[in-house]
C-alpha cells in the first residue's frame, strides 16, 4: 500500500500491540485493493486468521484492528492446541460496494506471496464463496466450499463451542451446566449467533435478542416465537433478571459503561476481542461477574479451518470443539489459584505454551 500516513507508522511501530513479526500493507490500483496482512507469532507454527473486510474510517484505524486481531488468534490457536500461530487480514472498504472478483484475485496474490507463513479464511465481511475465489490464487486458503475441497461454514463449529464454554461457566457459577431456565441475552444474530440462540433454545433457556439488521432478528423470531427482542444492545444488557449476556457481533463490547449497567452474572459470546481496554477484566471480575475468555470459546471456527488442511473430517472437528467445556473450566480453576482475572489466566496458559514452542 503506497502514500503510507505518519499515522500508519506510529501505528505499526510504536503500538501497545507490538511484537509482531511481519506486517505486510498491500495495494493492488487495478481492483482498488487496499489491505493489511499481519503476523503475530508462527512459534507453533503458520499462522492461521480469518479476512476482516471493513470499512475502516482510516489506514490506522485498519492496521490497530489487523495487529489486535492477529496477536488474539495467536492466543486462540494455542489455546485450543494447535500448530498454528497467530495471524490476521484486513479489507479497508465497504464489502457491499467494492468487493469483486478481480479484488478477491488480487488478494489471493499477496497472500501466496508469504510462502505460507499465513494461512486464511472467513471473517467478518468474507463468506466461503469468497475463500472459493482467493483460493483459486492461493493454496494457502481455508473455509472454502465442500464443492472446492473446503469444510464449508465454519459458524456452526464457532457457535457450538460458545455454547460449550457458556455450559462450562454455568457449571462454575451455578454448579450446573445446563442452561434450562437460564436468561440469556445475545446480542448478534448473524452468522455465529442464531446458531448459538438454536442450541440455547435446545437447552430450554430463555432468549432474549438483538441485531442492527432487522432480517437477522426477523430469521430467529419467524423460527422461535418464544425468542424475545431488545430494543438494542443497551436495553438488552440492563434486562432484569439476565444470567448469561452474549456478545456476538463486533469486538469492544465490554467497556467500562456496560461493566457498571451489566445485570448478567456470565458473560460469553463469540465476538472477538470483547474487552475494550485493559482492566475490564477487573472491573468485571471485581463486580462477581464472570467473564469467559472470547479467545478461548469462540475457537470452534479456527479448529474447523484449521483441520480442513489435512482432510476436514466434521466428527473429529466436533470432538475437539467439546474441549472447549473443559479447557474453560481450567481458566476458571487457574483463575482462582492465581488470584487473576479469568481473562489473564488464559493469557498466561497461552504466552507458556508459545514460549515452550520456541524453547523446543
């Protein structure tokens, strides 16, 4: 990406964010290509991290979300015991305006250019058709169609191990997993979420919803009745009688407004990167709320992505996604051992395996 602002600089080499080991700014002028590739960590190996395509208000702000995200997936595929490292993509523009083949090919080329140090898929914005198509640039592709030798939606894996880890925090708080009578809240209901709400309703807990877009609410009302909706997110997180509260939309959820309004006992979505600032942790931790590391029960996706390089198999894909429950229990139980946060006991256990890789 050429004319690179001051911004961008300052962003990339003096951020909180740092120690990364490669930041890749790409532009191709023909398609309108505007991206940002950054690796985090291969200590236990490639990097594995989904495509954001977003319209970012500018550079900065897309390089800050590509180093965020990227340092969270190394975090996440360790702790969910994978030879991968951490690594992330973004898309500067709106995807409903500007997302085209030729960008999607272009895309595809940068990333085979790193040889394979990035592996990537689906995120926020980019859906399997669109894997389909930088695959055919760049093998090193993952969330691509059944038809194309891919896994398909990786949200349906994402949703159940949110589920698992809202069961493991349930049986933490309330010393029973199920969820039956539970009030849950979810705030999202697009890809992730109305899945999760299938299996909240499965267990017999309460739904209460809400989604910016009219169509995704619609889709969970038309199937589930009984499913309440929230005005917005607001209103949704200050329902009485709340138990468990979901984020499942886009990162910075929890910040210091909603910690102090929050009536849920349990906070676990599947959004990325729900802590807003250092300390919330704390703060959550400080007003008895427990918090369910996102990074920890939102993997379901990247353990099916990540298993579609060596011949998706769904049965064996489910079977470590279900460790989910147990690998939350052990934050917990660390948590309390140490005297932290859960969120810090997860960074802990992650930042000991990835130096023991390097060790190795």
């Amino acid at each position: 990406m050429t004319d690179v602002t001051d911004g961008v600089l300052h962003t990339l080499f003096h951020s909180e964010l740092g120690g990364h080991e490669q930041v890749v700014l790409c532009q191709d002028r023909a398609s309108g290509l505007k991206a940002v590739i950054a690796i985090h960590s291969t200590a236990l190996g490639p990097a594995l991290g989904g495509t954001r395509f977003y319209a970012y208000a500018s550079e900065e702000d897309a390089v800050r979300d590509a180093l965020n995200l990227s340092r969270g997936m190394s975090y996440k595929n360790a702790m969910a015991g994978l030879e991968h490292g951490g690594g992330k993509a973004v898309i500067i523009g709106d995807p409903d305006t500007i997302k085209s083949e030729e960008l999607l090919l272009a895309y595809g080329r940068f990333v085979a250019s790193l040889g394979g140090r990035y592996v990537t898929a689906c995120d926020v914005g980019t859906y399997v058709a669109d894997m389909d198509v930088v695959a055919r640039e760049c093998s090193w592709t993952t969330g691509r169609s059944p038809e194309n030798g891919g896994a398909g939606d990786s949200s349906v894996l994402t949703a159940f191990g949110v589920f698992q880890g809202m069961r493991a925090s349930a049986e933490h708080m309330w010393g029973d997993p199920a969820l039956r009578g539970r009030k849950v809240g979810v705030a999202g209901v697009g890809k992730v979420g109305h899945y999760l709400v299938e299996h909240l309703i499965e267990d017999g807990a309460e739904v209460v919803i809400t989604d910016v877009r009219e169509e995704s609410v619609r889709r969970i009302t038309d199937r589930f009745p009984q499913v309440t909706v929230a005005e917005d997110t607001d209103a949704l997180i200050r329902t009485e009688g709340l138990d468990v509260y979901a984020p499942c939309a886009l990162g910075g959820a929890l910040d210091d407004g909603t910690v102090a309004v929050l009536t849920a006992k349990v906070v676990c979505g599947a959004a990325n990167n729900q802590l807003a600032h250092p300390g919330v942790e704390k703060d959550l931790a400080d007003r008895g709320i427990l918090y369910a590391p996102d990074y920890v029960v939102n993997a379901g996706g990247v353990i099916q992505v990540a298993d579609e390089l060596h011949g998706f198999d769904f049965d064996r894909c489910k079977a470590k996604a279900t460790k989910i429950f147990d690998t939350t229990l052990e934050i917990f139980a660390r948590a309390k051992t140490d005297g932290i946060p859960p969120a810090a006991a997860a960074d802990r256990i992650a930042e000991q395996r990835m130096a023991e890789a390097r060790r190795g």
